[in-house]
C-alpha cells in the first residue's frame, strides 16, 4: 500500500506540476525515479516535522500540493499544533502521507503504533481522514486527491495486505462502499479491518447468521447517508477498527446514529483496541489477534453479541 | 554577565518622531476601546512594522493578494495592535476599524486571521509557525522562479520553541536569499526578562552559526531600519537575520521593560493621562 501510494505521487506529479513530495527522513530510495525525474519537487527536509507542515503550509499558500510523508505517530502527535493551525485553519490543501497506520509497527513499540491518530485528526475543522483498504483502493483514492479542498491525512496499512477492493465499486472520497448486503449484521470497517470483516462474515455465514460489510474508507466526512441505508432492518451494527475506543470509526458512527435517529437506536458493538497503549510486539496480526480483532474473535462477539440483541429489528428511519 | 549591546542601549535612549507617536496613539486607542490588549509587545515592534510597510514592502493596499507583493507575516501574532495600526493607516481597511479591536463582529482579534483581515498573510498567536510558513512561501518564489521576497517578524521569547530552530535550519539549507527573519530583541517575555527565562545569547552568533546573514540595530531607529532591511539579501544565497534591540513598551515610560504591561486590561484614567503625556491626546 506504502509503495502504491508513493508511486502515485510520481505519477501525479507527472500530470501536475502542483505536486510536491515533502519527507521527512524517509527510508534511502524513497521516490528514487521522482528524485530524479523532478528533483525540485522531492524534498528531504529532516527530521523536523514541526517545520515541515509549516512549510508545507507556506508552499501550499502559493500554489502547490505538497504530499507530506513520514511514519503516522510523528506526522500526527508531533506536530499536531502545526496541522490544526497552519493546515486545518487556513484550509489548505496538504496531504499527510502517514505511514503505518494502527498497529503496523508493532515490533517497534508505543512510540511507532498510531492507536489515536484518526481520532485526533477527526477532531480537527476542515480535516478530511482516509484510511484505505489496499493498495488498489490507496491507488484510486490518491488519484482523487489532488483537487480536494483542504487537508487530507491518509492512513496508510502496511503493504502486502489482501486485496480485497475491486475496481467495480469505484471510489469516492466521503462516499462508504457496501460490500456486503446488510443482513442480521452490518459490520462498519475502516482501513485494513475490511479484509477481517469480509472473513468474520464467511465465518457468520456458516452459522447462518447474515453480515453485511459497510467500508467507511472515510472517516470524515462520514457518509452518514449510506451508514442510515446500511444499517436498516439489522439487528446489530458493529464497528471494527484498528485504534482506541475513544474517538475512532465506533465514535463517529455513533455519533452519527445518535444525531440522526435521536432514539430508537440500533444495538451497536464497537471493536477496537483497549484503551491503553501496546506493550507487546510481535506483528500488526498477532496484536489484532490478542485484542479480539481476528476475523473469528471478530465473528464470535457478534454472535455472541446478536443473542443479547433483541430479535426483531429495531424501528430505524433516518430524518 | 553578557555584555549589553550599544544597539540595545540606543534603543533605550532613542527619542520617537511624530509619525511612531502617532501610530502609538491609534494602538493605545484600540486598547482604550476594547479594554485590552498585548500593550508592551506591539510597542516594541512599531518601527520594524512602520519601515517594512512605509519604506521596503512592495505592496498595494488596494489589492492585497497581488501575487507578485512581498509577503510578511507577524509571527509573533500577539503584536498585531502595532500591525493593525500601519495595515489601516496604509489603507488595507478603515481606521475606524481599530476602534473595534477585539469586539464580537470585528475583523481585528487579538491575534491576527488570514482570511479576516486584508494584509494578513497567515493566522498566527501560537508561538513559532510563522518561519516555516516563511521558508514554505520563499521556497515556492524559488520554485516557481518569482522575484517577491518574504519577511517574518518573530518575538524573542517565541524563539524559545524548537520549531523555529528547524526552520532556520531549513532556510540555509535552501540558501533562501529571498527570506528575512526580522527578531524584536526587546528582552522581555510575558513573565520576566528572557535571561531568566530561557537565556538566548549569544543570539547572533545562534543565528550565524544556523547559516544565516546577521543585522544588528537598534529597532527604534527608523533610518537604521530602512538602511538593513533595503539591503536585503545581506549575503547572496544566505537568508538574512535582522536582530533589533527594542524596549518592550517603548514610548511610554510606566510600559517600558515592564512585564506587567505585556497584556493590559482597563486602563485607569491615571493611566490614560500618562499616555497622553508621553505619545500625544489620543
């Protein structure tokens, strides 16, 4: 997903003089052909992420598109008071690259797991946060990013997940994509917790139990529109991500629910990590594992969560 | 003990013509209407602001976003009184909108918003954006091969913040000419003198050694001001660093290198006829 998404600045970059690459001090050969191709557009501006979103800020005033891109927990916690000041308030269109989203760091530690960073990037005004599923869907949402107004931080997966997106359902930053029809179920997923839903629904399905699939690749704005349809005559939404309970895909959907139908709300489980930071590594599979976000742990709170819902669908309308 | 600057000095001594009285008078009438505001700060800062926009800036007041204006941006955002005084005196917007400072359907806050005020390059008053927001804007001149130069005012206490060291870095490693850091050096942070707080000196060996041009003056001195800033850049293909010595509160001798006058709510009417004393009947 981290190549694709890299690769896709060089080629947008090749159509748009706009485009800016700004990394930090990314791993020897970043963009190697763009370096090459458009030196003065491949920037290495060192550790410094403070100043880098600054002066992103100060380039974008001026014209340009730049793509900052550097490891998720620095572009985020680092210098969160440069990108609600310099981006989100003056509105620009910079694009923050993070990498590694969630818990693709594992073996590194706390410092290297970005576990709230949706959540801090959501609160802020004219942010928009994407987190795609693969790497064809990172493909076609940066190919949508260089004309959207404001900032934008993209959430980036590890690289090498399933690719589970399909080219048929398009993409449309803002606009939820339904992956499977709403059933007894409907998991809303984020980021690369789409691949695990799709396996926690064969999982259900073999139980008899219906789940439809709803990829909420944008977590703001949020298409409440679709999250309203989705969830119509299920018995139980469930939020599954990859991050803190606090702030996350689960908050924004309730959120959403809460503001729309006011009363008569769904039964909704939310998935997540605890709230706490990681203290052990292993892999970005094996902490999902331990924190009930396998696809069968995600299948057996489901299950287990229906039989204490009520059983006849709850009066959902949207206003 | 550091040796105090003969540029300091000066600064001290100075004496201020009639038109830095008459932009004191509309600053301390803003504060007299609003009943507040970062008084000692934007007084300092006068004559950097009055030279920039009188004498350097190529700038038109009638359209603010020409794209080939020199950019400046008030870094040290909690200055603005002194910025709003010139940027209206100058005609971006009405004088009577100084009256308004800070009122609920006023264009002017107490720190500075790109987007509200005509003039204003960045939203700034959180410490330490305004020189990377620089660097951003030099480097696209640079780019984009564009003759309009960039100057960003920056407070000594918000040098304190780390962020300004990485772009200064970033400035010379670009070899930004068209760049200028303009330092209001007038000692004195919100809670006491920045000796105490957090010692800077030497502060221009600090700026030299982080690859840039080093100007020091005294801040008061219009002439002085005029000469620095329309020499710019200092070095061919080195950013330039103006150091001004100024006085915290100049011009008003209850105000000068007085912490207690960094923000000033009501003034008392004891207060107000001191003012008038010292800049003239406002």
């Amino acid at each position: 997903m981290r190549n694709t998404a890299m690769n896709m600045v060089h080629k947008l970059a090749a159509r748009d003089e706009r485009v800016l690459y700004i990394g930090s001090d990314p791993g020897a050969g970043t963009l190697r052909a763009m370096s090459k191709e458009f030196p003065k557009r491949h920037l290495i501006e060192g550790i410094s992420e403070a100043h880098i979103i600054g002066m992103s800020a100060g380039l974008a005033m001026e014209g340009f598109v730049p793509y900052v891109n550097t490891i998720a927990t620095f572009l985020t916690r680092r210098c969160y008071e440069q990108v609600a000041v310099d981006l989100c308030l003056h509105n620009l269109p910079v694009r923050l690259i993070a990498n590694g989203g969630g818990l693709v760091y594992a073996p590194l530690g706390p410092t290297h797991q970005a576990i709230e960073d949706i959540a801090i990037m959501r609160a802020l005004p004219n942010m928009t946060v994407v987190c795609p599923c693969d790497a064809d869907e990172a493909a076609r949402l940066m190919e949508q990013t260089l004309d959207w107004t404001g900032p934008i931080y993209i959430r980036l997966g590890k690289g090498g997940d399933a690719i589970v997106s399909r080219a048929e359902h398009g993409f449309e930053i803002g606009k939820a994509i339904l992956m499977r029809p709403p059933g007894d179920v409907v998991m809303v997923t984020t980021g690369i917790m789409l691949q695990r839903a799709l396996a926690a629904a064969d999982l259900l399905a073999a139980q008899g139990i219906r789940a439809g699939i709803l990829h909420m690749h944008t977590v703001k704005p949020l298409d409440t529109e679709a999250l309203l349809q989705a969830i119509r005559g299920t018995r139980l939404v469930a939020t599954l991500e990859e991050h803190v309970p606090s702030g996350g895909l689960g908050s924004a959907v309730a959120e959403a629910l809460i503001d729309k139908l006011g009363s008569g709300l769904p039964a909704m489980l939310r998935l997540s990590l605890p709230d706490r930071f990681m203290h052990n590594y292993g892999s970005q599979d094996s902490l999902l594992k331990k924190h009930g976000l396998s696809a069968d742990a995600i299948a057996t709170s489901i299950a287990r969560a229906l039989i204490a819902s009520p059983t006849s669908s709850p009066q959902l309308h949207s206003t | 003990m550091t040796q105090i600057s003969p540029h300091a000095e000066a600064a001290l001594t100075c004496t201020l013509d009639e038109r830095s009285l008459y932009l004191r008078r509309l600053v301390l009438g803003s504060v007299r209407s609003a009943g507040r505001g970062h008084v000692g700060p934007a007084l300092s800062l006068i004559e950097m602001v009055r030279v920039l926009y009188d004498d350097v800036l190529r700038i038109d007041p009638s359209n603010p976003r020409d794209p080939a204006r020199d950019r400046a941006i008030l870094s040290k955002g909690h200055g603005c009184l002194a910025l709003y005084a010139l940027l209206a005196d100058r005609g971006f917007f009405p004088l009577s909108e100084l009256d308004g400072f800070c009122g609920p359907d006023s264009i002017l806050g107490g720190h500075p918003e790109y987007g509200m005020v005509p003039g204003i390059e960045a939203s700034t008053g959180a410490l330490g954006h305004g020189l990377s927001i620089g660097v951003g804007l030099a480097l696209a001149a640079r780019l984009r091969e564009r003759t309009y130069r960039t100057f960003v005012l920056l407070g000594d206490g918000e040098i304190n913040e780390g962020s300004v060291w990485e772009a200064a870095m970033g400035a010379a490693k670009h070899g930004l000419d068209n760049l200028v850091a303009l330092i209001d050096y007038n000692k004195l942070q919100s809670y006491g003198p920045t000796d105490y707080v957090l010692p800077l000196e030497p502060l221009a060996d600090k700026w030299r050694s982080f690859g840039f041009a080093v100007q020091e003056l005294n801040g008061h001195d219009v002439g002085a001001l005029r000469t620095v800033l329309k020499q710019v850049p200092a070095v061919p293909g080195k950013p330039t660093a103006v150091i001004c010595h100024t006085v915290k509160g100049k011009g008003l001798p209850a105000a000068e290198s007085n912490a207690d006058w960094h923000h000033k709510n009501k003034l008392t009417d004891s207060e107000l006829d001191a003012i008038r004393v010292a800049v003239g009947d406002f």
